[in-house]
C-alpha cells in the first residue's frame, strides 16, 4: 500500500466512523426511549432498558454501516477536495481509476467489518438482549424450544412456528387445558395471529376442535380475540425475524425448510439481501468519487451530508419495499435481493465513467 493509498484511507475511515458514531448515538437514543413504555412491567428497570439499547448497537451498526460508508466516504473525500489535495493528486498524474482503487481498499475494511459484526457479534448480543428483557417482563411464563416456540401461559399452551412482522405471527395452535389439572379442552389452529395490545391477540382463520366426554366439536373458521398474557415481544426472541439471523443460521434453515417442501421465501430474501448489502458498501464508497470530482467539489459538509443521507434513505425504503413485495406477491427473492445494490452499481459505473 503506498503513501497516497494509505492517505486516502485514513481519510475516509476516519470519516465513516465519526458517522457512524453519530449515527449510533442517535440510533440508541430512538431506541432508548421506545423502552420506555416497558418500565415497570415485571423486573424490567431503566437499567435493563439501558442494557438492551448497548446490546441492539452492533446491530444498528451492521445496518447503518452502507449508508454510513457513503456520507463518510463524501466528507472524508470532500474534505480532501476542498483543500485542493484531490486537485494536486490528480495534477500528478493519478487518474480517476488510480483514486476508485485507493477507495476500494477502505471499502474492502468496511466490508469485513460488516461481515464479522453482522455474522459474530451482532445477532448473538441482539438475541441476548431480547432474552433477558423477555425475563425481566414476563418471569411468569415459560416457553421450549424445538418445532417453533412453545409458550405456556397458565392453561394455555401456544405454539408458534414463524414470525412475519414486528406484531404479525403464522401458524399459530392453541391448546387450552381444563383448570386445575391437565385435561385437554380444545385444540385451536390460526394461519395469522396479530398482537392488537398487550394482553390480546387476533387470530386469523381460526378453527378449533373441543373435547367434551365423548364428543369432539368443530368450530367454523373465522376469526378470534385471543387474550393471554404471552405478548409479540416475548415472542419475538423465541421466533427470530429472518432479517436478524446470522447467514450460517440462514443457510441452515434454509435447506431445512425445502428439505420438508415448506415456503423458504422470506429466508433466502434474507440470506441474499445480506450479502448484497455487504456488496453495496463497496459502491457506496465508490460512489462518492465521481461526486467529489465533479459538482460537489467545493460543496460544504452539510450538502454533502444531505446527499449521503438522502442516498442511503432510499436505498433502505427501496429494500424494504421489496421485501414487502416478495413476501407478499411471491416474487423471486434473489433477484429481488440484489436489486437496489444492483442499482447503486450501475449508477456508480456510470458516473465513474463520466468523471474526469
């Protein structure tokens, strides 16, 4: 790595740091205060809220990190060009590709920090941090591993195999025991269940079979207000969003699933959309080249601030708008995946090709 090659990376890591520093602070803060409403409710404390805020960081950190890389990328960039330094190299001879090659190699440090936070430390402190806030609010209710997540809230046992949103569950059974000793009442099967408050669930084509002495009545399916103390955020550690699994985890699962001929959709989106946004980090950085050699030359932070933040903004709305669509209209979560990173390269060549 020469002199010059080494400069520029300085540069812009330093940069993308400070972003995204700022960027976490900010982050922990919004989820600081979205704990709030959980204070007080069994052993949760402001210091368990305080806790679970540093554990979910790396997580944030693993999904700031693309759009961090390119508002850091223009100012530690920007800075160089204000000060007439990207003007000097470029008098010397190094040309546009000469300058893309040293970005690369501090896009490729970002590129393994995004790797081992979002496949080592990230869904592993995060799954943590929804244990011990699980305890601390619901220490009355036990729950077991195995198909799915078992739940057992006083005579109700509830069995959930997967998790479709932040309050949104499928494939939801409800076993409801007689009071007092271990008869089994009824048997109950929901395609959705959507937590409507803190004690209520609705659930979604809902049929249930009662045993009653010798008879076994067949309920409609239809739909119904399922009230239990079991709420979606104690179930939202036991069913783990796809988006927050390691690629190792992923990959496992996904074989798994087309192994018993079940809907692997929503995990190979997830397993996908998370190494092309590792990919994405490398054209953000890339990206903020041809702009520091073109109009936002002389451009203060603050512009260039706006235009990494505007950029990134939509490319997180537009992957998760198509992650929307996949689930929802069956679409080809591969080519989905790759997508919007798809769209950040192919206009980062062709402003790179532009630039002079």
């Amino acid at each position: 790595m020469s002199i010059l090659d080494r400069y520029i990376v300085r540069s812009i890591l330093g940069s993308v740091l400070l972003v995204l520093l700022v960027m976490l602070v900010l982050g922990g803060l919004v989820v600081f205060i979205s704990q709030q409403g959980n204070i007080g409710m069994g052993h949760y404390t402001l210091a368990d809220a305080l806790w679970f805020t540093l554990l979910n960081l790396p997580q944030q950190a693993y999904q700031l990190l693309p759009i961090t890389a390119l508002m850091g990328s223009l100012l530690g960039l920007g800075a160089l060009a204000r000060g007439s330094e990207i003007t000097v190299i470029r008098a010397t001879g190094v040309s546009v590709g000469r300058l893309a090659a040293s970005a690369l190699i501090a896009a490729s440090v970002l590129i393994a920090l995004e790797a081992v936070v979002g496949e080592f430390v990230a869904p592993q402190l995060q799954q943590v941090a929804n244990e011990e806030r699980a305890f601390s609010q619901y220490n009355t209710i036990s729950f077991g591993g195995g198909t799915g997540a078992w739940v057992r809230d006083g005579n109700l046992i509830l069995n959930v195999a997967r998790q479709s949103g932040s309050r949104q569950f499928g494939g939801m059974r409800v076993f409801k025991l007689a009071t007092g000793h271990h008869q089994l009442l009824s048997i109950g099967r929901a395609t959705r269940a959507t937590a409507i408050g803190h004690d209520r669930w609705l659930l979604d084509d809902y049929t249930a079979s009662r045993f009653s002495g010798e008879r076994v009545t067949v309920r409609a399916p239809g739909r119904k207000v399922l009230r239990t103390n079991v709420s979606a955020n104690f179930l939202g550690f036991t069913v783990q969003d796809p988006q927050q699994m390691s690629m190792r985890s992923l990959w496992a699962l996904i074989h798994y699933l087309r192994a018993n001929s079940l809907t692997a959709g929503p995990y190979v989106f997830a397993f996908w959309s998370r190494i092309a946004r590792i990919a994405a980090i490398a054209f953000s950085v890339l990206l903020a080249v041809p702009f520091v050699l073109g109009s936002m030359r002389s451009a203060g932070a603050g512009a260039r601030t706006l235009l990494g933040l505007a950029i990134g903004i939509f490319f997180f709305l537009l992957q998760r708008l198509i992650e929307s669509g996949t689930i929802v209209f069956h679409l080809n979560p591969v080519i989905l995946a790759w997508l919007p990173t798809a769209l950040l390269a192919t206009v980062t060549v062709l402003l790179l090709a532009s630039a002079r």
